[in-house]
C-alpha cells in the first residue's frame, strides 16, 4: 500500500510545485509559487521518494476573509482522497467565525468543495485577448501614473477598500514581480485605483484593477496592455457589465465563467463596487 505524506511545503519545492501543475495543463510561472510562498502556506502530500502529488495554498487576508488556491491532485493519483485531506489542511488553518474562505472552482472541484462546505456565491468571468486593443477617449477626469515604492500603503489601502480584507503581504510580493503598476488619481490628485500586470507562462494578467468607474478601469487596462504583443487575460468577478462590454469593444473575448466558491459565505465582506479584476484565480 502507498504510503504519502501531507506536510507544509517549504521553496524547495518550487520546482517540484511548476512541474505537478504542468501535469494538469495549469503552467505556474516561477514568479506565481514565489508570490506563493510569500503570501501564505502550501501543503502537499508527498511519497517517501519526495515526489509531489498534491497541492494547495491558503492565503489570509487579514482576520475577515483568505483565499484558497493552486489545488492541484497529481492525474496519476486522483481519487484516492489526497484533494480532500489538503483542502482540509488549508481550511484547518484559517478557519473561525469571522472568516469566510473564497476560490475559484473548476468543473472538476466543485463537487469536492461543495462536499466540505463550500457554497456557490458568484461566477469570474475569464476574458483573453490576443490583439491590441483599441485606445479608450480621454475625458481628462483621470491620470494614471508608474506605481512607486512610497505608493504601497495608498495601494494597500485601496485595496482593503475593495476586497474588504487587508492582504499588504501579498500585494508587496506580487508587485515585485509586475511588468507595469499604475496608480490612478483624479482632477484633484487623489489617489482613486490602481492596477497591475503580471507576466504568466504564455500570457501577461491584468490585475487586480481597483478603479472608482468603468471609465477609469478602462483607462488603466489600456495603459497596462498598449505595448504588450501576445496574449492577455483579465479575470472580472463581480457582473460588471458596462466594463465586461468595454473589454469586449477593445478585443477582448469570454473564455471561461467558473464558479466562485465560499466557505462561511455568512463572513464574507460586502461586494464592492470598486473591484474590476481580480489578480489571479490562485490568489483572488
């Protein structure tokens, strides 16, 4: 009988993580499971060789709210129990009344998630786009400016605002690994949004996209994708449909519409309406 190991993986495992999800077609990046590793805990179970054959990560934003993510059961290995006990891992480890726990679902996880408690609560709408995009008219109610290092905690804030969980550790890491960050203010200066893109295997991703208005969600997606030649993609999780149009004006295209899941969904913040784009379905 086989026997595994489920255990908090350490960086070592990077290359052992980019190799499990090339095994179900997912490609993480170097800079997605170091962002990772960064941003929260990740189990897996492994063979007494040290072979990994599953994953997940939890990510906590703060005390209110954490993402589930990068669960991945080796093809060779599946329906042996190995997803459940991780899963279960992950949730043991944040879990309290004041916390609710999201994840984007595929087909596949549903059921599995639903089986521990998971509910359904809305849909991402996954868009790519392998052209240039149109060039939306200014109004002048906007300037988007480079992100600096002293912008963080404006960022942070912004943030906190939209997702309603703080999660600075995160977005520290991952905006180190961005192509481009911008910052958004209005006629009066203020900070109002930012936005960021992040190179993936075979793609660049917009987000997140924090932004007041369609209007100026547009505004930073153009300023991130004008100059980039390849794919694109942006994941929209909330049914914003003036801004799904634009997207869809400017050349992007509906690929996918997976499940958002909650655990605890009673915990859950209230929808914001300032949330355009989600950074990734690994970390929300």
């Amino acid at each position: 009988m086989e026997t595994y190991q489920l255990q908090r993986l350490t960086p070592d495992f990077l290359p052992r993580l980019i190799a499990l999800s090339k095994r179900v077609d997912w490609n993480y990046s170097e800079r997605t499971v170091r962002t990772a590793f960064r941003a929260g805990p990740i189990y897996g179970h492994t063979t007494p060789q040290g072979e990994l054959l599953s994953s997940a990560a939890i990510f906590p934003y703060g005390q209110t709210l954490a993402w589930l993510g990068m669960v991945i059961v080796h093809p060779d290995h599946q329906r042996r129990g190995l997803g459940r006990a991780v899963v279960q891992q992950c949730i043991d480890q944040v879990q309290s009344p004041q916390r609710a726990i999201k994840l984007i679902a595929t087909a596949e996880g549903a059921q599995l998630y639903s089986r521990l408690g998971f509910q359904t609560v809305g849909i991402n709408r996954k868009f790519l786009c392998d052209s240039s995009i149109a060039s939306p008219e200014p109004t002048g109610r906007y300037q988007v400016q480079p992100l600096r290092q002293s912008d963080l905690a404006t960022v942070v804030a912004l943030d906190e605002a939209a997702i309603g969980a703080e999660r600075s550790a995160f977005l520290a890491a991952h905006i180190t690994y961005a192509q481009q960050a911008v910052l958004l203010r209005d006629s009066s200066g203020i900070a109002v949004g930012y936005a960021l893109s992040v190179p993936a295997t075979g793609m660049l991703v917009i987000g997140p996209v924090v932004a007041p208005d369609t209007e100026a969600a547009l505004l930073m997606v153009h300023e991130l994708c004008k100059t980039h030649r390849g794919t694109l993609r942006i994941d929209v999780p909330q049914p914003l449909e003036p801004f799904c149009r634009g997207l869809a004006r400017h050349g992007f295209q509906l690929a996918d519409e997976p499940p958002i899941m909650a655990y605890n969904a009673a915990a859950l913040p209230e929808p914001s309406k300032t949330l355009f784009a989600i950074a990734s379905q690994a970390y929300g």
